[in-house]
C-alpha cells in the first residue's frame, strides 16, 4: 500500500519568502507528526496531530513556524518569513493512532533558503 | 527534557562481523525505544523496538538490550551485510499518547565487502 507522501521533494526559497510544506499520511492513520533534521542531525520533534488538532506542538522553534490538518488527513507546515537557518530536511510520520508506537516517515521534503 | 547520546558517530565493519550501537538517555520515565534506519535520500524507518518492561529484544539477525538502571540501550547487527549500510538513530520516548520521540544524533554505519 501508499507509505507517508511529501511533497514537494525540494524546495529552494529566497530570505524572507513563504513556504508551505505537504503531508500525505497513511490512509487511516490518525496520528501524525512533524520533525526537522538539519545535516548530519537526528531528527527534532515539532508538531504532533491527533486527528484535527494539534495536541503538542511544543517543538515548534517559533511563531514563524504554523501547521494545519483540517480533515484529519492530509497536513500543512507553513513557515513565513524564512531564514536561512530553517534549512532542513522537513520529515512527515503517520501512526495508526495516538496510542501506536510505530512512526511511519515520509522521504522527506529538503527546504533550502538562499 | 530528555536528552539522547548515541556513540560512534561512524562505524565500519567488515561484511560478516558485527555491529554495535549504543545509545544513553537521561530521563528514567522515557519507556519505549525504537531504532530507525535511514538510507540516502529516504524517511527513517523502524527496525526493532523495545519497550521498558523488556531487557532484550531479537529479531533475527538485530537485537537490543535495554539497561534501565543505567539508563541505555544498545542495537547489535550480527553477520553483517553491505545493504546495512545506513544510518542508525536511537530514540527514547515519554508519553503514553502520542510519541514524541527525542532521536540521538545518528550513527553511520559502513559494511565494508
């Protein structure tokens, strides 16, 4: 079946653009989390979803960084004002729900703010 | 919050001999501890866990133990092979609902033919 999807699979943004990032999950998973990894990094928590709501979004760095997931499915990370410290790999992981230990990840959107 | 460490950063082994990871972290309720294997270009993907009521886990040729006095926990890859070539991370994690995961920072692991 459909692993997590992201796209796109690169993004190249000026300083000071705006930016949205996609994540498919898999279909009837409803947990879902964003992370970031910076080169050569482990991957760092930002958001969690369960369901339509964002139940921690702790590991957000700032106010620039925002995320949706209207339906419950498909997400939206959304960050304004780039700075070229936000280039990173933006990673997407699904679970069959809060409770599931197993992440799913996605291949990965690679940000890249010139 | 937690914190995770993961030694050595690279590791290289002969195809047949094995390998072994080691990761510490520092918060004593952090109960579940997955590793994940990322390949060039690709989302990390899991490829054993263990959870804290467990000292040791197996699957066939990956195995973890966990030492939660001393707080670590380790991957041993037996009868290495060249496709296991990759990028090892650790992780721990606290919350019975909803993971959120605190990865060390990686391990690369090279298989030499």
């Amino acid at each position: 079946g459909a692993g997590v999807s992201q796209t796109p699979s690169n993004k190249v943004t000026e300083k000071g653009k705006y930016v949205e990032l996609r994540c498919d999950p898999i279909s009837g998973h409803t947990a879902l989390y964003w992370y970031r990894q910076s080169l050569g990094q482990g991957p760092e928590f930002l958001i969690y979803f369960q369901g339509t709501g964002a139940a921690d979004d702790s590991g957000l760095p700032n106010d620039r960084f925002f995320a949706v997931r209207p339906e419950g499915s498909v997400s939206t990370l959304k960050i304004q004002r780039t700075e070229r410290g936000d280039s990173a790999v933006y990673l997407c992981a699904s679970s069959l729900n809060g409770n599931s230990n197993e992440q799913f990840f996605g291949p990965g959107t690679r940000l890249t703010v010139l | 919050g937690e914190n995770v460490e993961q030694h050595p950063s690279t590791l290289s082994v002969q195809e047949g001999d094995s390998a072994v990871i080691k990761c510490t972290y520092s918060d004593s309720a952090s109960n579940y501890f997955p590793w994940y294997k990322q390949e060039l270009g690709k989302g990390p993907q899991l490829i054993i866990d263990i959870r804290s009521n467990v000292g040791e886990k197996k699957d066939q040729r990956i195995a973890v133990t966990l030492n939660k006095t001393a707080k670590h926990f380790s991957l041993h890859i037996t009868e290495t092979q060249p496709e296991d070539s990759a990028v090892y991370f650790c992780a721990a994690s606290i919350k019975n609902y909803g993971q959120n995961f605190v990865f060390g920072p990686g391990t690369r692991l090279s298989v030499l033919p």
